[in-house]
C-alpha cells in the first residue's frame, strides 16, 4: 500500500529541500577554550599547530647501549666490536640519546667484559632511534578545524604540552512533542491517550550528535499556543525541533503553527518515511518538524537534522557504508528516497542484509530489530533479491551518502 | 626493522590468551534498576516482554472515516458509496478504531452531501487500520537480556508503559600509569620528564564501553609500590588497567609487581604491536597491562579491553567490517596477528584503504591521522597492493573479527 502523496501536491527532493534550507540558516557557533581533559568529543574551532617536536629530543625505542653507528661497523656474532664502556651509555627506552650518540644496540646483542663493550651485531645510523620530530614535527598541523576530538587526539595534545582547546561552543536544541492526545509517562496508553515517548530518543540522537538538548513540556494541537512556545524557543535554543502534526489533516497545525511565527522552506519531502516533514525558520533559527511516528521522525532526524548540526559545527563525519547481498526483494516507489530498516548478518567472507518484513512508519518494533537502513535512490523502482545493496547503521550518518553536504 | 620476539621467548596467540584470562574471571556484574530516562546506553539484565499489544486497540492509519469495509464495496468516482453520515465516524490519524468497524476511508475520497456520505473507492477489511499488537503483540519479547538499550528501546518501553528497567550495574575501572619519568600535565617534556597522557584516552576509550573509569595516581618504576597500588585497586574496582612499564626491560616492573600479589595469565602476545600486553588477576579481578606506547596501548585495549567488559556484561555488539583494495603493499610477519593503521576514501563505489605509512607503535600521529585499522591474520604474509582487505573503524570493535567471544 503506498503513502501516495498524501495529500501534499507537491514533494521537494531532499537535496533541494536541504540546499534551501542550508542557505536560509544564518547560524554560527560560538567559541570556546576548554581544559583537555574535558574536550573529549567537541569540535575543535581551531588548527592545531605543533609548537615542539614529538620526540623532542631523539630518543632510544628499546633498552640497550647508545654508541656512534660506525664503531659498530661489520661486528657479529663470531667477529664482536669492542668499546671502551667509557665510550658507551646504557639507555632505556623512551631515554634520550646523549648528545653525541647516534645509534643504539639492543641489551642483548651486548655482552660486558672487563671494561669493555662486546657488540654481537652492526647497527645503522639512527637505528632503534626514535629521531626527534619522527611522530610529529614542530610548526606542522596535527588536528583541523571542525575535528571532533577523539580519545587519541587528548593524548597527543598533551604530549605536546598543551594545557587548553578553542572548541565549537556546545549547540542547544528544544524538543516540543505536538499532540493533544499525549501524556507525559510514565502512562499507560488508552483509546483516547497515550505516553509521549519519542522526545526521549531524539534527545538521545541529538546527544549523540554532541549537543545539549532539552524537552520541552507536550503542546496540544492549538496552533496559538504552538507559535508562542516556538518564538521563545527561538530565543533561547540554537534548533528547534518539533514533533508530530506535520502532515495536512485536520489535527495537523503544527506547520501552520510555524508560518505564522517564521518561514517555511519545505514541506513535503520526497522520501518515504518522512514525506511530512517540514524545515522552516524563525528569526534565523532553524526549525524541523519531524513527523509522530517514530520511523519516520527517525529517519528525517537522519536526513535533515544530522547534516545540520555537522554543517553549524564545520564538522564532516566519514561515510561508513556496508555493502551487502540483500536475502529479499525490496520494492521502491520512484520517485522518492525510500528507506528500508534492515539487519545485517554476516557469512564468514560477507555479508547478508536482511530487510525488516513489517516497516510500516509507525513501527517502533521496526526500529527495535533493526541495525541499519538501506538508501533506495530516487530513480530506482526497487532492488532485487542477492543484488549488492547499500546498509548504514543506525548509529553512522548516512547523509553524506545522500550527497547532503 | 622487525620488533622480534623483544626479549619474549614465546608468544601466545591473542585466542589462546583471550580464552585462559576469560576461564580465570569470576567477575559478574550486579544488577540495579533504573527509570528509563536514565537507562541510554546501559546493558539489560532481563529479557524484555511486552505487558501489553502496541498499538493497545485497532487505530486508525490516517484521516478519515471509520466505516464498515463491505459497505464501500465496488465504490469508485463513477460509482460512489453513499453511508447515512450517523453510520460512519470522523477519526484522525493514530485515533482508536470505534466498536463495530473495520476499515478507514481517507478524507480525500469522501465527500459529506446532505446526510450522506460519498465514498469514491472501496477499501479492503482492516483497510488503513493499524491493527492492535500490529507494532507489538503482548506477551512478546520485545529485547532481549545483553542490549545495550538505544534511543529507540526507550521509546517503544516508554510506549508500553514502563517506568524502569533492570540493567547490569556500570563496570569500575581503574588505570595506573607507571613510569618514573612521567609527570601529571601540563608539563612540557624535558629530556628526562615527560607528560603522562595516555592514560586520558584510555579513560575516554572505557567510558565509551559505558565503564565508569577513574585515572590512578602515576606509580614510580617501584615493584613494591606498584603491587601495594594494585592490591588495594582490586579491592575497589572491577577492571585494573596498567600503563607502561610492561616489557621485559630493566624498568619494566609492571608485571612482575603484578605476579608478586595475582597471577600472571599470558605476558606476550602474538601480535605487532601489543607484544608486551600481560593479562593477569588479582584477587579475581581482571588485569591488564598495557604498554605505555599509544598504539599498542590501544591495539590491546580493543583486542582484549573491549571483549572482556562486554563478556562481563554479556552484550555482543555486530562486527563492522568494510573490505576495501589496498592502495599499496602491506607487509606482515607470519606467526603474529598484525594490526595496520589506515585511512578510507570512498571512490564513488568502492572503499581504497589507504595503510599509514608511518606506524611505529610510540606514534601518536598514526592514531591519529589514521580513521581504521586492518587486521592482518597469522597466517598471512603480507597484503598485496590491490588486494582486499579487511577495515575496521577506530570506534567499532574489532575482537568479533578475531574470533574473540
């Protein structure tokens, strides 16, 4: 059964819709000096330069003897160098080779014997040295721009001596659930009501995505109470998101809501889930109404608010794409980007996707058994069984494989 | 320049350590219960079965009337059904389905005329509902003990009523760096001093795992020091992580402090680079001590660091693995599991891993200029140029590669 348009007259590309969108998004973050050790993650506002050389100093790589290379010349086993052991200094690794030395012999290719050295084994200029600058040399740039921090970049930075970080200040996001027919749980669902409970997983999306976010108290469906909460919200968070009442029935003001107060860009995307999404602004500030059914809020947070977030911060994450065979016929409707939730296993040399029976948009099961997506470009009418399909998993972007940039 | 045996006069393969040091855990995490608000992330300790059917009742796809299906039967524009308009029920999308009907007509096919209502298509029994227990039925399990619970779990528990969740207690760890030449940053390195750094990413690389991890004071060179520091971390946390001090050097006292007051399990590893890692207990607490250079700190962190906190917490995470040609020969030694660091381009349909050139196990710069690693079997000699290869991304584990359950 397909969506059909559903009652929009017009869908935009998702490209489109995001190129649009991108433009009209004023937005710049702020920036910050943070301690290293609570940089973990953010986004750094700055090229890093190395201000020494790591090693700063050529250093031995194991525990031996620091020699001049040539006085080792052609020695082995059954024809030892000997040096004076004046002329000879024991080193551990990590030390730093006393000036003069340019050469380190293993400790047990060596042998003391009566004030002198026996050497078992040539070694070259430089070698088991660590020479200075040979991990990282001053003046050169370690770390860009628009890097998010990981676990071995605090590690370098404090090798190098640096106490503090210029980051991207943290983004603020505000969640508003948009329904009259929902509680806050916990609350057990009726015919008439039920707990709102999507606001808890896209705060977790966007925590994931580094930001800080909050949720805001649930909004019944009345589009003057919608558009004053929106205004204030604009006010005080960077993204505003809001979720449920994107589509055109009766019920549905959510959009309304946002015209009245801002400017709609899209609405009505060419994607499936996700057609009744809508980005728009107010005062500046980007707004995205993702729809009330979990799939569908989940893969336009994917689409939309992913790549938004990445573009505010100057950061690109890499694609991380798996190509698998797929276990089953999938079908498309031209058109549209569809996106089929999939698990993905694998068969020793590669691997299987198997896409998820039931994936209707209102599905949580459908995004509980899942690991991943399959992107159906617009132009395909669906993929047959054992062809070569692309799978991301739920936790990777995959906007950067929709060319969103 | 090969690294040798180092010193070691036999190395265990990674498989064989792995599985003496798992027999030799007896550690087993507790479990506590925590509201969902508070459970991202965290392990469940029950399977999960659902109290009730989602949706609860029959409800409604979309806008539009509740009707009896065979009512609309042959209806089309030509030949509209007409419905008393007191035999049909206004419902707007997610609204329970009314006693006694089967089927929703969307709005846009009908149209009110003079106490009737004009259908213009039939539509089928069950037609845009969304039947009760279609999401999830009652009784089901819905996730199963060993998840790590994602934004979307939240949700669907949210969903069906939950308040809390029983998940395994978070794992404590703690980390010693050793080294009687390191200093707490900031600190500028000096030919004899440096700064202890890895000890900030090996925090962050636990916290990740969803450990709790607490950085230790920096322990001299000092056997009896270091087995006293030891002693009382076993008594504290679950997981004791050393830095530094674990070849079999001089200064190297890391493991034979260990042995005075545990067991030493396996102390070299046939793998490059991680040789010198020793896995051990301490009053059946898990040790592991991890050279003080970054990438075999790190090579051994997600070889045998990762596999550990997820057998303890009995969670299993997917293996990610991308295969891509190599852009250049990768060579290798035979008889140790080799780990390469490298970069991933995407090539419009196929990955090019790109190996590091530069990767000496005391390079911080091959952490971090690197995106992955590529994991190079036993058995295998080396990776010819075009090849394919097998890539993991730094942040996805590795060990279900190596076999490692």
């Amino acid at each position: 059964m397909g969506e059909g348009l559903k009652g929009f007259t017009k869908l935009t590309p998702i490209v489109e819709a995001w190129r649009e969108f991108k433009s009209e998004i004023k937005l710049k973050s702020g920036v910050e000096e943070v301690p290293l050790f609570n940089a973990l993650g953010r986004v750094l506002a700055e090229d890093i330069i190395a201000p020494i050389d790591l090693p700063p100093f050529n250093t031995s790589a194991l525990d031996g003897y620091a020699v001049r290379a040539e006085e080792t010349f052609n020695a082995s086993r059954y024809n030892p160098a000997l040096i004076d052991v004046k002329h000879v200094v024991k080193v551990s690794t990590g030390d730093a080779l006393p000036n003069g030395y340019d050469a380190v012999v293993p400790l047990e290719l060596t042998e003391a014997k009566e004030g002198f050295l026996e050497i078992y084994s040539s070694v070259p200029k430089w070698g088991n040295v660590n020479r200075k600058g040979f991990d990282v040399s001053k003046g050169s740039r370690i770390l860009n721009k628009g890097r998010k921090l990981r676990p071995w970049d605090l590690a370098l930075l404090t090798s190098l001596g640096f106490k503090y970080v210029k980051v991207f200040r943290v983004l603020r996001a505000i969640i508003y659930p948009i329904g009259s027919e929902l509680r806050t749980p916990p609350f057990l669902p009726t015919e008439r009501l039920r707990p709102e409970s999507n606001s808890l997983a896209i705060k977790a999306l966007l925590e994931f995505k580094g930001m800080k976010a909050k949720v805001g108290e649930i909004l019944k469906d009345e589009v003057r109470e919608i558009s004053g909460k929106l205004v204030r919200a604009s006010e005080e968070a960077d993204i505003i998101i809001t979720l449920g009442g994107t589509s055109i029935g009766g019920r549905d003001v959510t959009v309304r809501a946002v015209e009245n107060v801002g400017e709609v860009i899209a609405h009505g995307i060419a994607m499936r889930p996700g057609k009744p999404t809508a980005l728009a602004k107010i005062e500046g500030k980007p707004v995205i109404c993702l729809s009330g059914y979990p799939v569908a809020a989940f893969i336009a947070f994917k689409t939309f608010v992913e790549p938004l977030v990445d573009y505010i911060m100057r950061s690109y994450p890499q694609l991380k794409v798996i190509y698998g065979k797929l276990s089953s016929r999938v079908p498309s409707e031209p058109g549209l980007v569809d996106f089929v939730r999939a698990k993905l296993r694998w068969k020793g040399d590669t691997y299987i996707i198997v896409p998820i029976r039931r994936s209707g948009s209102s599905l949580y099961s459908s995004l509980t058994r899942s690991e991943g997506t399959i992107v159906i470009p617009e132009g395909v009418e669906g993929l047959e069984e054992n062809a070569l399909a692309p799978f991301i998993f739920h936790e990777d972007p995959w906007y950067p494989y929709l060319g969103l940039t």
